[in-house]
C-alpha cells in the first residue's frame, strides 16, 4: 500500500505509527520492572541472590538473542527486494533463535529453582522471575509472529510488496532484543560485577 | 459497502443483534460505549446508595461491615474504570474522525477491540459478587492488605489488567487516527481544542497503563501466587506498590477530566457565539498539565512513609500544576465574557462545570499544605475533593457533551425543558451531597469506614444526612435524565443538522451521521472550520452570514458534482468479538490457577488473531486484508 | 465464605433522630464540631502549626473562590441573550495575551508565597522535638493499638496515657496478629485535635510528634484502610497532668493484682491460665504479676485492663455487661472472621459459669 503512505497527515503508515506508539508504552512497562528489580537486588530474605547468575551461559543465550536482530534485518531486506523464499529463510532462522533463547531461559530457570530460588523465595525472587518471564513471553509472542508471517507468505497472504509487514514484526523484535540488553547488563552483569 | 452478489465473506446484516456484534463503524461502538457506560453508571449509583444509607445515621449497619467494604470498593471501580473512561471513550469513538475529517478511526477491528475488552472486564469484576464476593480492599488495593485479601482482590488486580488493554489499545488507536488521519488542512494548530484534549489524554494512557499493568502484575503474583513483592516479612515494600499505583493513578485523575475539559472547550464557544478564548493557552495548558501530571504521584503518599524532602518536591510540583489548571478556568470565563449566551442545556452543564470544578481545584490546592494535609488525608474532605473534580467537573462535561452531541447522533432534540429540570436538580443534588462532606471531614470523619462513628458528634452526623439526602435528589435528578433520553430518541424534536449554529466539522455533516461521515472529505482552512464557512468578516472586522449554498457549508450526497462515487468504508467483522470472548477463561485460568483453562483462553486468542488478519474484505477486490482498515481511514486518496 | 455477617452490637449508644434537628440550630453557631475529633480544634502545636498555615491559604481561596465564581454569575447574567436581540453575532475576541500573563503570574506568585511556609512546615513537623520528649512505640494490628513505653516497660492498647505540655515522639510500626513483620497492613494514626495522621507500615519504622498542651481527652481513629474492622479501630489519648501522669505509671508498672484464694475471680483466673483443650487467655493476652520480663501477647495486654475504659479497638466501654458478651461471641460485638483468617478475638464457647469468672476476674485487674 505505498498509495497510504502519501495519504496520511504525517506521511507514515498507519501501522508503523501504531507499533512506534505501542513500543513507547512498552518501554514504561519494562522500565517499571527493571526498576522494581532494582530496588529488590539485595532483598533475598536468605534466600540465593545475584551470585546465582551463570554469566557465560546467559551470554551465550544473550548472544543468540542478539543474532536474531540480525537475521530480522536480512529477512526484512530480503523481502525488501522481493525474494520471498530468502526471506522466509531468515525468518525461520530468526524464530529459531528466539526458541534457543527461550530454552535457555527454561533451562536456566530449572537450574535456579533446584537451586531453591523459587518465585515465592524473596522480592529479589519475585521480581527477578517477573521480569525475566514478561520478557520471555514477549519474545514468546514474537516468536509466534514470525511463524505467522512465515506461514502466511507460504500461502500467498503475504506478498512480496508487503515488506511493511516483515518491518513491523522486525520493530517489535528489535525492541524485544533492546530491553534484552538493558535487562542483561542491568539485571545480571552489573549486580554479579557489584556484588563480586 | 457489501452487496447481495458477492459472497459472503465477512457479516453483512446493517441491522440486529449481529450487526451490532460485528459492528466496526467508530459511531455504532460509540454508542455501545455510551449504554453500556449507563448500564455500570446505574450499577455504581446502587451502590453509592448502600453508602449514603449506611451513613445517614450514626452507629448503624444497615449491611455487615464486609458487604460495605465491598460496595464502597466497588463504586470507586466502577465510577472510575467502568462510567467515566469509557464514557469518555464514547465520545473519542464517535467525534474524533467526525472532528477531524475521517471516515473512520486508523484501525477499526482494534476498536471493536477496545470495546468488549471493556465490556468482558466489566462483566468478569462483577462476577465477584456471585463468586465469593467482591474486591474489598478500596480502589486503591494497597499491598500488602491486598494480598491478605484472598480470591476477592484477585479479581481486582486481574479486572483491571482487562480494562487496562482495552484503554491501552484504545490509546494507541486514537494517537494514530488523529496524528495521521486529519483532513487535508487540518494543522496541528487548527484542531479542535477536545482533538487536543483526547490527544493528550490518549498520551497520558499511554505512558500510565503500562506502570498499572505492572503493579497489578505484582499484586496478582503476591494476592494468587505467593509472591513476594510487596510482602514486608521478606522485605518487599509495600510503599513500592502505592509509587506505582499513583505514578498511574495521578494522570488518570487527568485521563478523567481533559476529555471534559476539551467538550467544555467545544461548548462554551458554540453557547457564546464567540471563539474561545485563547485557543492556544488553553491547548498549552492541557498537554502541560498532562506532562506536569506525572510528576506529581506523590501527593496521595504525604501520609506515607516518605521523607519531608519528598514531601517538600511534591508539594511545589503540585502547586505547580494549579496554575495550568487556573489559565483554562480563566479562558472559559473570558469565553463568555462579551457574548451573546443562550443557556441551553449543554451550556448550563459547561457552567456548572467551571463553576464546580473551580471549588474542587481550590480544595485540590490545600491539599498541598502537607502539614495541614496531614489532617484532610483520607478525610471526607478528601472524598469531597475528588467528587467536585470527577463528578461536578469531569461529568457535569460529559454530561453536557451528551446534550450537545445528542442531535448530531439522533439527528433529534432533547427536550431543553426537562434538560433544565435535569441540571438544576442535579447541581442541587451534587452540592447537597459532597459539600457537607468538606465540613464532616475536617471535623474528623475518616474515609472507608462502614460505620459512622457517633462519637464525631451531632454535627457530623448532620452533614452525613444531608449528604444522603442529596444522594435522593440526584437520584429523582438521574430519572428525569434517563426519561428525557428515553423519549428524546423515541419522539424528540427533529434538530436539523446544525441545532446550536455550531463551529466544528462534525456540523457539516447531516445529522444523524452517515455511515460514510462525509461524502467528501473537506479541505481546512481554519479553526472552527465551519463556523468560517457560514461567516465572512466585512471591512470593519465584524462577522456576517454567508448565504446558505454561497459557500461548501453542507456536506451533501448525491447529486453533487464532487461527492465520491466510490467510498470504501471499513467492513464489519465478528472476530473482535470472538477474540475477546477468550478474556474469559485467561481471566477465570489465572484467577484460579487453573493452567488448562488458562491455555484453552490463550489458545483460543491466538486462533481469534489467526481469523483476524486473514479475515477476507467483503468486496473481494483486495486481498490484503491487513490493509482494509486503512483503506477506508484514507478513502479518499486511495481511489 | 465471605459472609461475614456481623450485627452491631446492641451496647452501641445510639442516637436518636432528633438530636440532628439540634445539631441543626447548633449548625448556625459554629463550624466548629462538638467532638474531639475536631480537626480546626488543634489542642497542641503539632495541630497548630498545620492549622495556622491552612487558615491564610484557607481566605485566598475563599477570595479566589468568590471572585472566580462572581466572574461566572455576573458574564452570565451580563452576556446572557436578550428577548430584544437583533441576531448579530457580539465581537470575535479570540484573546488577550496581557490577560493571560496576568493570570499565568498572579497565581504562580500567589503559590510561590504559599509554598516557602509549607516546605519550613513540612520539615519542623517530621523533625524530632527540641525540647525532652517521651518515646512511645505504637503498633498498629487489625484492628487495634498498642502502646509501649520504653521508659517505664509498660504495655497498653487503644488508649494511650500521656503528661499534658509534654512533647511526645511516636515511633510506629504495623505488624500482626504474630509479633513479625511477616504480617500485618498499613494503618494510620490520626488524633486531628494534637497532629496529622502518619501512616504505620509493616517492616518499617515511621514517626509522628504530638503534644497535648492541656489534660484532656482527645479521640481518633485509624485513618488508613486496613480491611474488615477498619471502621472499629479507634485511639484515645489521656492527656494528663503531672500528679495524674505519676500515679498512673506508677500503677502500670505495678504487677496485676493477684485475687485471693477460693473467689470467683480466683477461679477465673484459673481459666485464664488454662481451658482445657480450648486456647487459654494467656496464650495471646498478657496479665503480667511480677515475675519475669513483660511481654506482649498478641492480643491486648491485660495487666491493667480497668484502667482504661473502653475495649475492643475503643469501641466498647468496658464494663461487666459488654466484657461478658464480648467473651461470649466476639464476633457479634466486632466485625472479624478469626475462622477464616485467624485475625481477631476468637469465640472459645465458654459457659455460662466460666463467663461468670472470667468477667470477674478481668473487672478485678483495675
């Protein structure tokens, strides 16, 4: 629809001024948690605290995470130039990542709580498994976003001019790898640096 | 729109329970937002009524101490989250394509949305009284009462979660539709102020419902779950919850009155036969006491454990905030200064509403003496506020707004002589009813207690009687309203399509509104477009009449040369409604911790999305149906 | 479950219709009320300081008040439309930026002159007293207070016992009904006539100064919403003069009385101690005689329980007649679920004859 984009008053579509506008709501819902976390890093009522962190680990998954930004911006230019089928190879690569990541956050999750961190531990607990599983179930919800466009541009529902689409799924998942690294660097590496 | 020739593929009926079910025409939600909003406003009167009859006399219990704790939590909920957001959302819904030159909002499907995640949340928090009983922890839920509160307040923090989607994405959808859909013309500066108003407070729920969504993430964790957030004994803070709460919970003060403001705004002028007064100071004091409005929470927490340096910021952030408020009462005066005022219904509610919420922005300020606050917090000084501020000013506009659009809807009059029964008791009723509470509060009176203590004395329980008393007049006031509404719509007075001689371009449209809004979608040159389109200034500066048909004052269909053959308006859709439904059991899974009915609801969204967006177009000439709902937002171009 | 359906309870004074058509003719005295709850009273200079800085602020908006609403009435009346009107449309004003400035300014001064004395009040109000000041812990539970003097070790509830002209510092916390912060909701101590209220929290410590500057009585009431009971937690504080103040430490920290062998108040003390397989008194209430530390229940200390003259969060005067029903069936004299949330005076089916001792062993702790 490059016909819309002239026709409305700020020259951008629609949907892209609606995710841009949505996004910014979301950062105040992050923002909030990782603050609450903020406040309760220290609170572990005995429980385990930061040093339960497995750094090399999350980095891996993080690291991951962060790739899959990349693959977005290729499927996004893939589709871009029209070549659906490399496109919906990124895209597939990109869900896939974000699987990998989302096991690993399972993965690590289980670990913790053998380890007795469970939800009901501490604040720090509390907050740390709320935090960490919202932004799990947004990429989770990306995820599923991505297999949708996948299975869409298989039947023909999406088409080649409608790279709009794949951008808008790449907003929403670039944003979701952004708060991924605030929720790292302020989450893990800079509490287990202070800490020691 | 759909014809009996082509397929089926999306619901066609104009007419019914299913037309109204599938319904994406912004008008049509409006009103489905407007009687539901009666509906609840009827529900919260009840139980304001159980209040006023428990207090009307000292030591008695006319129902136990829990039913009143439900009833008092219950009215806040409901007045609050269910009457006076979505009522002004109905008015969003129905004027602001009207009033800025568009067919439709940017994303209709998203707005039907909107609407039953309103109506589902609502169904599903007053489910509580057959389930065990209602939330009984206030409208405020602090932690950790909450969390000791059980089952009750786990449909508190999960309702509300619900009605904050439904404004969240109600939020989203009114930014885009009025910084991308205005009328060729229709800068920033030429918008309506109530364009502004709704723009503004569309910003506020922007960037407050997600710090909601946070805290009450958190209650249902610590209320269902045992977490452990706000739970002292493990060292959560319980002042934490209540930083998040108003960090929410001040701008929605101002979520509540903009909207009233940005009517009042719209009437005043059209009362006045006058523009109003310093359009551009009354848009800048808006969108500043929107920005300055987060950052004022704390002035609900002077009570709490903060500091006196935090006490002191705000104290001055929220003195700050009144001189914003005080440039707008200023304006409307000024408004009418030197009109020619016809005290028509709408006009006396505008009044009424300078007037009464002028006594409610006084009271708000000595609120912020925090020494002396020390003695009004949690008072019926403090209850008294609030209801000059959110009812004698945000529904006293929208009140007013309701017999000022009623014409535009109905293409009918309401009767102006029951309207003026209407207003009169009803300012009567209000004033008998909250003003005493200014006194009984200072004399001792705490909120929130389901007895009236006797030791407060005669005088107290005076005031209390009266304040009941007033609760009757108010309620014989509501009757005249709602019989006045009734008729209006059964037989009313044709209106013609411009009643007041009004100034905005929802006038140049016939009344009641075309499906398609306007036939052609103008070109502004001015503010208050249509006022300059029925008048010229002669040499001296002084307005005179442009004869009728001289100028493009009427948007008409048919045999004009300009009309467009082609309008495509967005098609009707079941899945929004279908999609909701899901609300249900994700609401009773997580309420019960039932993980199958949890993902049964999950399940059942992502399939209602799934119908969504591959949800063909009726008239099968696109098939990208994702772009539909943008098609009909820019019509005209398009084609 | 939730049903908790409570009756008032039939002891409650009640007043009749018409006192209202008195306070109706007392109505045109005074504002002022006839209670002493009164928040314009202030009885000490915690109240007064609030209450001198409310008064001016009190008068601008008053003026502000009259001149905003007499600028309505009168453009009302003045620009109103007139029957002889011609139909021309009055002047376009679209506005005036020297009136804007001059209503931008005029009240931004007006706030700035208002808020230097209340950010002065704001930290003179939080900040320890200068001269001596006597410590009493407060407590907040559902839905009672309790007190402690660490000075003198003395334990009391609901009303606090204080010296007149003597500057008091509170230092409150909230906890219950276990002596941790594991439980326990926010509560706020509110006796207008002496201060503002400030809130209890669990898990942290807030403080409140007040000072009653003659003997006297002064009522409040927990100002916080704390569930179910809230409405029947209420403070009274006794403010008393020196000789008064020295008799009354003196009794507290005196042991209970012990009654005499074979009296019915013996044998209720018995059944204080001990109810079979029912919770004895003495699990949650304290009647310390002598031996040992104090220390506190979780119920109301009841060493010197006649001492103070209402019970059960102050809602109740404390006689034989209302201590028996309240034995009987708390739950009838005060609105609580102790079955459902263990929060409250749970009902211990006593007979009549252990009703009997009991009420006469309590009315002899004086």
């Amino acid at each position: 629809m490059a016909a819309d984009a002239h026709a409305t008053t700020l020259g951008l579509d629609h949907r892209k001024l609606a995710m841009w506008t949505f996004l910014g709501s979301e950062f105040l819902f992050f923002g909030a948690f990782v603050a609450t976390f903020l406040l309760y890093v220290t609170t572990t009522a005995g429980g385990p605290g930061v040093e339960i962190f497995d750094i090399p680990f999350t980095s891996i998954s993080s690291f991951v995470l962060l790739m899959s930004s990349l693959t977005m911006v290729l499927a996004h230019n893939a589709h871009r130039q029209g070549d659906l089928r490399r496109m919906r190879l990124w895209i597939l690569a990109t869900a896939g990542q974000g699987a990998v990541f989302l096991g690993g956050q399972v993965f690590e999750f289980t670990v913790f709580v053998k380890e007795g961190l469970v939800l009901t531990r501490s604040p720090f607990a509390s907050s740390f498994y709320v935090l960490t599983g919202f932004h799990g179930v947004h990429v989770f919800v990306g995820i599923l976003l991505l297999l949708s466009l996948y299975s869409l541009s298989l039947t023909g529902k999406v088409k080649k001019d409608q790279d709009l689409k794949t951008e808008m799924i790449g907003l929403y998942w670039h944003f979701v790898d952004i708060i991924w690294v605030v929720i790292f660097t302020v989450v893990y590496l800079i509490p287990e640096i202070a800490v020691g | 729109m759909s014809s009996t020739t082509t397929p089926k593929l999306r619901p066609t009926k104009e007419t019914g329970v299913l037309s109204w079910l599938a319904t994406t025409d912004h008008k049509r939600i409006g009103i489905l937002y407007f009687f539901t909003t009666l509906v609840f406003f009827f529900l919260g009167g009840v139980e304001s009524g159980f209040i006023r009859l428990q207090l009307a006399q000292a030591e008695q219990s006319v129902i136990s101490e829990d039913l009143y704790n439900q009833i008092f939590t219950m009215h806040g909920i409901t007045m609050v989250f269910l009457v006076v957001m979505p009522l002004s959302a109905a008015f969003f819904n129905y004027l602001i394509p009207l009033m800025i030159g568009a067919r439709d909002v940017a994303f209709p499907r998203l707005n039907a949305f909107s609407y039953w995640v309103y109506l589902f949340g609502g169904i599903f928090l007053y489910s509580s009284f057959f389930l065990g009983g209602a939330p009984a922890g206030s409208w405020v839920g602090y932690a950790p009462l909450h969390a000791t509160e059980g089952m009750s307040m786990g449909f508190y923090a999960i309702g509300i979660q619900i009605l904050g989607l439904s404004s969240l994405a109600a939020a989203v959808n009114f930014i885009t539709t009025i910084l991308n859909m205005r009328a060729p013309g229709m800068t920033f500066m030429r918008m309506p102020v109530f364009i502004w108003m709704a723009l503004v407070t569309n910003f506020l729920l922007l960037f407050a419902i997600p710090v909601i969504a946070v805290a009450l993430f958190m209650l249902q964790f610590d209320t269902l779950y045992g977490g452990q957030f706000f739970q002292p004994g493990s060292g959560g803070d319980p002042i934490l919850y209540q930083h998040l709460f108003w960090l929410f919970g001040h701008p929605e003060v101002y979520i509540m009155i903009l909207p009233a403001m940005g009517i009042v705004s719209e009437i005043l002028p059209v009362g006045s036969r006058k523009p109003l007064f310093g359009y551009a100071a009354v848009v800048f004091a808006g969108a500043a006491i929107g920005f300055i409005g987060f950052g004022v929470w704390a002035h609900h927490m002077f009570t709490s454990a903060i500091g006196p340096v935090a006490r002191s910021a705000f104290a001055l952030s929220t003195m700050f905030i009144a001189v914003p408020t005080g440039i707008k009462v200023f304006n409307w005066v000024f408004t009418m200064w030197g009109g020619k005022i016809r005290f028509t219904t709408p006009m006396l509610f505008s009044v009424g509403f300078v007037s009464m919420f002028v006594i409610g922005g006084l009271s708000g300020v000595t609120h912020a003496i925090v020494p002396h606050n020390a003695q009004q917090h949690d008072t019926y000084y403090v209850v008294a506020h609030f209801h000059y501020v959110l009812f004698g000013g945000a529904l006293f506009g929208l009140i007013a707004g309701i017999y000022f659009w009623f014409p535009k809807v109905t293409g009918k009059l309401m009767s102006e002589k029951l309207g003026k029964w209407h207003f009169w008791t009803w300012l009567l009723g209000f004033n008998l009813t909250f003003g005493p509470m200014h006194m009984s509060g200072l004399l001792g009176q705490p909120r929130r207690t389901a007895v009236l203590p006797g030791e407060l004395g005669a005088t107290v329980e005076l005031y209390n009687l009266l304040s009941s008393l007033g609760v009757i007049v108010l309620t014989g006031s509501a009757l005249v309203f709602l019989y006045n509404l009734i008729t209006s719509i059964k037989r009313g007075e044709a209106s013609g399509d411009d009643p007041w001689n009004a100034r905005t371009l929802e006038w140049m449209t016939p009344s009641p509104t075309p499906s398609v809004n306007f036939y052609r979608i103008p070109t502004i040159t001015h503010r208050d477009e249509f006022w300059h389109r029925k008048y010229a200034e002669d040499e001296s500066g002084k307005p005179v009449s442009i004869p009728a048909g001289a100028s493009d004052d009427h948007d008409s269909d048919g045999d004009d040369d300009h009309a467009e053959e082609h309008i495509h308006m967005p098609d009707p859709s079941l899945w929004p409604f279908v999609m909701c439904l899901a609300f249900f059991p994700i609401a009773y899974g997580m309420l019960y911790f039932n993980p199958w009915l949890f993902a049964l609801g999950a399940l059942w969204l992502v399939v209602g999305y799934f119908l969504w967006i591959t949800e063909p177009l009726a008239e099968g000439d696109d098939d990208d149906p994702e772009d539909a709902d943008d098609h009909a937002a820019v019509g005209a171009a398009a084609h | 479950m939730r049903d908790r359906v409570t009756m008032r309870p039939p002891t409650r004074r009640r007043r009749p219709l018409h006192l209202l058509i008195l306070a109706l003719l007392a109505l045109g005295l005074s504002a002022c009320g006839d209670a002493e709850q009164n928040a314009l009273l202030p009885a000490g200079p915690y109240a007064q300081e609030p209450h001198d800085l409310i008064i001016p602020v009190a008068i601008i908006a008053l003026v502000v008040f009259v001149l905003v609403q007499g600028l309505i009435i009168y453009s009302s009346w003045r620009y109103r439309e007139r029957a002889d009107d011609d139909g021309s449309l009055p002047e376009q004003v679209h506005g005036n930026t020297r009136l804007e400035i001059v209503w931008t300014v005029i009240p931004a001064l007006i706030l700035a002159a208002i808020a230097v004395p209340t950010v002065q009040g704001i930290f003179s109000q939080m900040a320890e007293p200068d001269d001596d000041f006597m410590t009493i812990e407060v407590i907040g539970h559902r839905w009672w207070f309790e007190y402690y003097y660490p000075d003198h070790d003395i334990y009391t509830a609901n009303e606090m016992v204080i010296p007149a002209n003597t500057p008091v510092r509170l230092q409150m916390t909230a906890t219950d009904p276990a002596r941790d912060a594991s439980q326990g909701v926010i509560h706020s101590f509110w006796v207008p006539r002496l201060a503002g209220k400030q809130d209890l929290v669990p898990g942290q410590t807030t403080f409140l100064n007040l000072q009653a500057d003659e003997p006297g009585r002064f009522l409040g009431m927990c100002a916080e919403y704390c569930g179910l009971s809230h409405a029947n937690m209420r403070i009274r504080v006794e403010a008393l003069d020196d000789g008064d103040w020295q008799a009354w430490v003196d009794n507290q920290t005196s042991p209970a009385t012990v009654p005499d062998e074979g009296t019915l108040e013996a044998r209720g003390r018995e059944l204080y101690g001990d109810l079979g397989d029912r919770q004895a008194c003495a699990s949650c209430h304290q009647v310390w005689e002598g031996d040992g530390s104090r220390s506190p229940g979780q119920g109301p200390d009841l060493t010197h329980l006649m001492s103070r003259q209402e019970f059960a969060g102050a809602i109740h005067d404390l006689d034989a007649e209302n201590l028996r029903a309240w034995l009987a069936d708390p739950e009838s004299m005060k609105a609580m679920n102790y079955e459902l949330d263990g929060i409250g005076m749970p009902n211990l089916n006593l007979t009549d004859d252990e009703l009997d001792a009991l009420v006469a062993y309590l009315l002899a702790l004086d």
